[in-house]
C-alpha cells in the first residue's frame, strides 16, 4: 500500500494532489482545519499550529504507515498575510511561522523515522522561496525558511532512501491567491501577464509535478520552479 500524507488538502493544490495520488491508487490523508471535499480522501482534523491537534493526526498516521510500502510526506498548507517589514506584528509573525515552519518540523520528526525507503518528503514552497515582493513580509519569510528546510533534510536524510524536493509554484489559482489579491480582475491580469502564458497557472499542473517529484528521487535536494516562465522584475 501506497501513502500520501497532504497538509491543507482541503482546497487548491493540495486538493489537486489528493486527486492524483488517488487516481494512481494511493491512500491519501489530508491533514486540514477543513476536510477535502473528494469522497476517498481521510480527512484528519489537524490545526498545524498547535502541537496536541498535531500529535493526535500522528498517533492515527502510525497505524496507517506501519507495513506500506512508501509514502509522499506533502507539506503544503500555508498561511498567508498582508504585511510588510515596517507593519508585521510579532505575535502574527509567530503564527505564520507556527503553521508554515514550526508546524512542518514538528511533523517531520515524527513522521520522518518512520517513513520507509523510497518515500518522499516533499515542500510546497512558492517563487517567494527565493525572491521578494512588497506587502507579503512574513509569507516571504516563512518560504525562504522553508527553502532552508528542505535544503538541510536533504542533508540529513542522506543514506536513508527518503529523498526531498521544493515546488515552487508561480501564481496559481487558488483561494489563497485570490484572496490575497481581493479578487480584483485587473488585478489578476497583471499577475497572470507576469509569465510566458499570460495566464494563472492551474493547481493540477502544480499537483502533476509533486507527484512526479515523489517517484523520481534523481531531483534529492532541488528546486523545482514551476511558473510558466515569469518575467524578470
């Protein structure tokens, strides 16, 4: 048996996920304040900034990794504020941090020693993992931490047959980036004109690449960009 373990899989890209992996016959759990509305998807309740919510979805998640045969560990959830260098309150600081870093490090060192050769651990990031725009300080931040995450696991896991990768999604069409941008058209095709296509790219083509990069441990420790060519700034 097959495992995908998804954080956030209730909407946008990692919902795509959870279809993908379960059309190729995965057993797929989304850990999420909401469930995933796809009908075979295990919906765990899991709030990723508080460390009961996420030792509770672990305790259920050791019964269900004993005996598979590899699991695609997918940290996607993220929280994303308006906010900026000069206007970033360190109490709304500390919770993007608690649900974009802390709570994926306190996933990781429960999941990670259990998790058996040829899985993956897999990081949803985003082009802001190595770049910067205005008014998104502490979303910024947390991805660049994430980019350093994904950098030292690969690192440590070395020799354990687990391998790890960053996906950097471009502007995708996700409730996140919708309300993000208050859902302004005009706003949206400036966005959309910044890459090659001139359009928002589709959280199944960002779902197509993880489940790519959890079969094909070639790309241990990369960075996957996937933002249909954005133009330099």
């Amino acid at each position: 048996m097959n495992i995908a373990i998804i954080t956030g899989a209730s909407v946008g890209i990692g919902r795509a996920a959870a279809e993908a992996f379960l059309a190729e016959g995965f057993t797929v759990y989304n850990l999420s304040r909401r469930p995933c509305p796809v009908p075979a998807v295990n919906n765990l309740h899991c709030d990723l900034s508080s460390t009961e919510s996420i030792n509770l979805a672990c305790k259920t998640l050791a019964a269900a990794v004993a005996g598979c045969s590899c699991v695609a560990l997918v940290h996607n959830a993220s929280q994303m504020l308006k906010d900026s260098t000069a206007a970033c309150d360190s109490n709304e600081l500390r919770r993007v941090l608690e649900t974009n870093v802390v709570g994926i490090n306190s996933l990781n060192q429960q999941l990670l020693p259990q998790l058996p050769p040829g899985s993956s651990v897999l990081y949803v990031g985003s082009t802001l993992s190595e770049k910067a725009v205005p008014g998104s300080f502490s979303y910024v931040v947390s991805k660049h931490a994430q980019l350093g995450m994904m950098r030292a696991t690969c690192q440590d896991l070395m020799g354990s047959g687990l391998h790890t990768a960053l996906i950097c999604p471009g502007f995708t069409d996700t409730e996140m980036l919708r309300t993000h941008l208050g859902s302004d058209p005009g706003v949206e095709r400036a966005i959309a004109g910044m890459n090659s296509f001139n359009r928002l790219i589709t959280p199944a083509e960002i779902a197509e690449l993880i489940r790519w990069a959890h079969h094909n441990p070639v790309i241990n420790g990369a960075v996957l960009h996937a933002n249909l060519g954005q133009k330099e700034s």
